[in-house]
C-alpha cells in the first residue's frame, strides 16, 4: 500500500512537472516574470517595465534569413513604436555573444534602399529555452525551438493582451502588430469596440448594452454616432496619435 502510494504521488509530480512546463500564458494573465541577459544588460520582467506597454518578439535562432528580415522591419519602425509609449524586447535561443555579432551585422544593411539603422531595442537570450517555456513557445513533447516564432503584447499592468503566432517560413506584419497596439490603446481609453480592418481615425463601435438599441428605427442623438442597425452603433474619435 506504501509502496503504490509513493508511486502515485511520484507520477503526480511528474505530471505536475510536464503541465508546468507546457503551461501556455493565456489572455488577460500576467505575463510570465523572468530575468535573463541582454544585449543591453540584464532584464528584470516585468520590474524594468512597469507603467509600458511592452512586446515580446521571439525568435527560434540567430541569423536565420526570415527573422533577419523582421529585426530589420523592427529597427525601422522602433521609434514609432516609442511614440505610442511601448517596449520591444526580442528574445531569441542562441547565446549574448550571437546576439552581439548579429545586431552588429543586420547594422551595416541597406534593406529596401534605406539606411543601416541601428538597433536601440534589447536582444534577449534564451540559450536554456527557461523563458520560451514560461510563455509556452516549447511543446511539451519536444525540446524544437522551431515554434519560438511568438508575439506577445503585454499591457502596463503586465496584462497579456493578444498573442500572434507565425511559422518559420512566413515573416510578420510589424504594421498589423503596431495597429493592433494602437486599436488596443484606442479600445482601453475609450471604452469602446474596435471593428475588423479598423485603422487609426476610422469610426469605432460603441459597446453594445442588453436592451439597448433594440429597436433599428432608433437613431441616437450623438451627431459623431451613427447606427447601422441595432446591434452595430458607430462613433467617430478623435485619433490618439
């Protein structure tokens, strides 16, 4: 009876174990702490980034040709991004030293005729893959790092507020990703829905209320609201950026 009572209890910690380290972040958690090495010395998450909002970018390997071409796109758009008052941090899997001889190669390219930029935002190492799996990016079955391809926007409160993957074949839309912070923003402040294809300036949605527009000949008194039936109220913002 002992003996098949520890052998329950060893198997429940294994399995504890396995859930642990499979556990995927999901919306509106906190976003997994961690203190790992930089590129511009050691980050202490979420502690450094308190009040920001912040993203994670991930990346399987250095050097590799799709993620090249991303922290190019990143480089260029990092000053848009610190205008609407967010992060970056990029974590990839290989060691500081890597990081340094990467950065300082993607330096010197003339991508799309620009010119070289230089890289102001932190390349995290990952080498143990500790922070790859707190946020879930390694299967459980499987130490591949070919799934750490993950984005993950994280709010002043350290709220987890969308999460983006993408295949190692198939670059991201570092434009999509900035609206999508903006639309969040947007939404946060004023209360209100964000329609699909929404860019900053077009009209959002108001928060539909139970028994609330229930009839589609109501037409709201508000001349920066207008209802395309019951359900679906419009409203006109000003653009927060």
């Amino acid at each position: 009876m002992f003996l098949s009572t520890v052998f329950l209890f060893s198997c429940f910690l294994v399995m504890s174990q396995e859930n642990k380290n499979s556990y995927f972040p999901m919306l509106g958690e906190n976003a997994p702490s961690f203190i790992g090495e930089s590129t511009t010395g050691t980050i202490n998450f979420p502690e450094d980034y308190k009040g920001s909002w912040t993203i994670l970018f991930s990346h399987p390997a250095d050097f590799t040709p799709v993620c090249s071409t991303e922290l190019l796109e990143l480089a260029a758009l990092q000053d848009d991004f610190n205008k609407i008052g967010v992060k970056l941090v990029v974590l990839s899997t290989d060691a500081i030293s890597s990081h340094v001889q990467w950065v300082s190669s993607i330096e010197t390219i003339r991508y799309k005729n620009r010119e070289p930029v230089k890289i102001k935002f932190p390349l995290l190492a990952d080498e143990n893959l500790e922070i790859s799996k707190k946020y879930g990016m390694i299967q459980p079955d499987s130490d591949s790092r070919k799934d750490v391809r993950g984005v993950f926007i994280i709010d002043p409160s350290n709220k987890i507020r969308a999460i983006i993957y993408y295949p190692m074949t198939i670059g991201r839309n570092f434009d999509e990703i900035k609206r999508a912070v903006i639309a969040l923003q947007t939404a946060d402040s004023n209360n209100v829905l964000i329609p699909a294809n929404w860019n900053p300036g077009d009209d959002v949605l108001v928060r539909l209320i139970k028994g609330e527009y229930n009839d589609n000949t109501l037409k709201p008194n508000d001349k920066d609201v207008s209802q395309l039936i019951w359900y679906m109220t419009f409203k006109k913002l000003k653009p927060m950026f």
